[in-house]
C-alpha cells in the first residue's frame, strides 16, 4: 500500500517501481531489537569481552611497580663478541660491492740463520699486511665538516666513479690500528697471466672461475695475526733469537719490506650464483715502476694486479685423503652463525659440514686467526684491475697510488709505527737483502 501522496500518485498513474535493495543496513527501529542472531549474539559478547580484558590489562599496567616493569622481546643482545643474526653475514648484493679498501704491503723473511737473501730460495716466508681505511670521502678532520645539507649533496655528486675504493689517508704515529697479516705458502704470489701448474687436486677447482684460459695458477694462504695493536706488529716483523734443545741459539733477521700500495676488496652479484667471485686488486705506490727489480719480479708484486680470494670452511674434510693446509686444531674457529649462513653447515655438503669453500661475503671472515685462503691469479696490469673491479675503481686507485708515491718509506712506515731502522725498506729498490 502507498505510504504517500507522491507514492499514490505515481501508482494511480502506473509509474511506481520497485526501489532498489540498498547495501547498507537497514537503520534499527525500536520494533526491531526483539530478536538477534545467534551470530550476533557470538560477536558482541566477544567485542565485550576483549573490552573487559584490556580494562583489566590497563589496572594491572598501572597498579604494577617500576620494578617489575617487563623486559622488552626485540632488545638487542649484549653479550661478549655478540653480533646481531639477522644478516651480518649474508652476501653483499649489487654488482660489484666494495667491501673493505684501504693499504696493503708486502714482507719477506730469510730463513733462519741466514744474515742476506739472494733469492727466493733464502726466503722463509712471504707475507701480505693488510690494513683497512675507510673510504676516502668519509674520513673528514673535525675542521672541514660541512653543516649544510646543500654543500654535502653537492660534495657527493662530485665523487668520481670508483671513490668507494679509495682508502682515507693513514694518520701516522697511532699505536692502535686494525691490521692482518697473511702468510702466502708458496712464497709469492699466483701468476695472474700464467694457466697454473695443472696438479689436478680437487681442493682448487676453484681456480677454474674467472675469466681466462684453462685452470688458474692456485696458491693456499693463511691468516697469521689479527689485531690493533702496531706494536706487536713491529716485534711480529722484527728481529727474533731464540734457544732450541737441539741446535741452541737460533737467529731470525727482520722482516724486509718489498712493496706497499692500495688495494680494495670487491664482491660482484652474477646471475648465476654459483660464478660468484671475491676479487682482492691493488696498485702499488712502493716501489715505482722504474724501481721494480729483482725481488718484486720473482715475487709477482707487478704494479697493478688482482686475484680471487676464496675461504676455505675449517670443518670440511679434505678429498682424497691428502694432507692440505693447516691441521685440525690450528684452523680458524668461526661462530655458529658464519658456519650455519655463510657455509650452510647442516643443511649442506655430503656430510653436512657445509661448503669446501665460500666467497668474501663480508671481511669478518678474515679476522680469524688460522683462516685458511685461496688465492687464485686472476689479472694484471692497470686495465685487467679495472676489469676485475669494475665501475672506474681500478683507475681510482691508480690515481690513490700516484698522489702517494711521493711519500718517503720514512712517512711509510711511521704510518705503521715502526722504526726504520728496525724494518729494512732497501729491497724497495729491487735488490734482495
């Protein structure tokens, strides 16, 4: 029946029509409240209730003492060595990511008993120092600090391409610095522009990645000392006497320096992530060109070169029964997160040690004692280093090298607070000593 003179209207003249169903809910009248749904029912006494518990909640909150107040679930750990497990190992993506730049330099030992070498054959040890500089334009004296958001974005649009591996200048006469130091076992270098000796072992099939021809030249290395404190670095490098049982007092000359430069580590992204590298390129600034001889010839210290870094996993067995690198208990010691997210122990390798060997995913994995390195040739020469780091970093640090090499060896070893005469600099010029 029409409810009103407009609605009676149209039906006496044939026009009314039936109004469309609306989506919203019809407004409740008095009459309409006498009956509700069972599902009704179900939410509104859940509604209240979860109204009673949080009133309930807020009381307790506000009658409980400061004292008692709970602990926070997400508070960071604070426990000795402690790092955060979210990530602090997983691999750096984006191509071609510097992970570590700074000054590199090279050391040799004659054998004991031995006053001079004159070749490799008198050599003990062959070692690579390895010291980490921030990046050029994050290191600023307190002086030169700009304020204004402005100058700073105007700053970094000015950064030449490759300025992420160029290391800050060292400040000289600190006593405290972070430093590595890493024994190379066949005493030299692996020839980045030689196809390797072809030995067939398992453990360097590693030396197959990389461009170039055939199966790369391989070497094992080992990180010897870790730390910050340059004095144990100079007595480390210096000259030592000790007694033995059998041959009495024995006599070890200092430490010969033979080169020094900048380097950067780069982790590159393929697609495919089983041609991941870790390419670890430097260029000297000591000796020049003109001044390699001798010493830097059969050590493979070229003036520019890289090669690929691989870390071997120190609970993977070795294959073939054969006796390679350190023994069990001089093996570095990794934490249960680098060995589970960086390794994949557990869930990978036949017996579930993990992998044989990763990439650099981040350089933590070098700040272990008894680390245990691959070396792989990869390239030489001022363009080969722009190659393996890519993005202009290879120039970048030629340009780093030759602002540096006006520097005495005096101001070069005051930067690693040894005395010069400690220290003998002379196979600089290319002349064993």
């Amino acid at each position: 029946m029409p409810t009103t003179r407009r609605q009676a209207t149209l039906e006496k003249n044939g026009e009314l029509v039936k109004p469309e169903t609306s989506s919203k809910p019809a407004a409740k009248t008095g009459r309409g409240r006498g009956r509700k749904s069972k599902k009704q029912s179900q939410e509104e006494a859940t509604i209240a209730g979860d109204k009673r518990n949080a009133e309930e909640a807020a009381q307790n909150k506000e009658e409980e003492p400061p004292s008692k107040k709970p602990k926070v679930d997400d508070e960071p750990s604070t426990e000795q060595g402690a790092k955060s497990d979210t990530g602090d190992f997983s691999p750096l993506t984006g191509e071609h990511c510097t992970i570590e730049r700074g000054h590199i330099y090279f050391f040799y030992r004659p054998k004991v008993q031995v006053e001079e070498a004159e070749s490799l054959d008198d050599v003990r040890n062959f070692q690579i120092l390895l010291v980490p500089r921030p990046p050029a334009f994050a290191a600023r004296d307190d002086q030169s600090k700009v304020d204004n958001e402005m100058e700073e974005d105007s700053e970094m649009k000015l950064l030449s391409a490759g300025a992420d591996a160029v290391p800050a200048a060292e400040p000289k006469g600190q006593e405290k610095k972070k430093f590595r130091v890493i024994t190379v076992g066949k005493k030299q270098l692996p020839d980045p522009d030689s196809g390797g000796s072809g030995r067939g072992r398992k453990e360097t099939f590693w030396a197959t990645v990389g461009s170039g021809r055939g199966r790369k030249e391989t070497f094992w290395a080992t990180v010897g000392t870790v730390g910050e404190d340059l004095n144990k670095l100079e007595n480390g490098l210096g000259e030592k006497e000790y007694e033995t049982k059998t041959r009495g007092k024995r006599h070890e000359e200092p430490a010969r320096l033979a080169g020094r430069g900048v380097y950067a580590i780069v982790n590159d992204d393929p697609s495919t992530p089983s041609k991941r590298e870790t390419h670890l390129g430097y260029h000297l600034t000591h000796p020049s060109p003109s001044e390699l001889g001798e010493v830097q010839s059969e050590m493979r210290v070229y003036p520019a070169s890289s090669f690929i870094i691989q870390v071997r996993n120190p609970l993977a067995p070795v294959s073939g029964g054969q006796r390679v690198g350190l023994s069990q208990g001089r093996r570095a010691e990794y934490p249960e997160r680098i060995m589970k997210e960086v390794f994949g122990e557990g869930t990978r390798g036949r017996d579930g040690s993990g992998l044989r060997f990763s990439t650099v995913n981040r350089p933590e994995l070098l700040d272990y004692e008894g680390a245990e390195l691959l070396l792989i040739g990869a390239r030489s020469g001022e363009e080969a280093l722009e190659t393996s780091l890519g993005e202009g970093r290879g120039e970048a640090l030629k340009e780093a090298a030759e602002k540096e090499e006006d520097e005495s060896i005096q101001e070069v070893l005051k930067e690693l607070a040894m005395d010069g005469g400690k220290i003998p600099a002379e196979p600089l010029k290319g002349e064993w000593l």
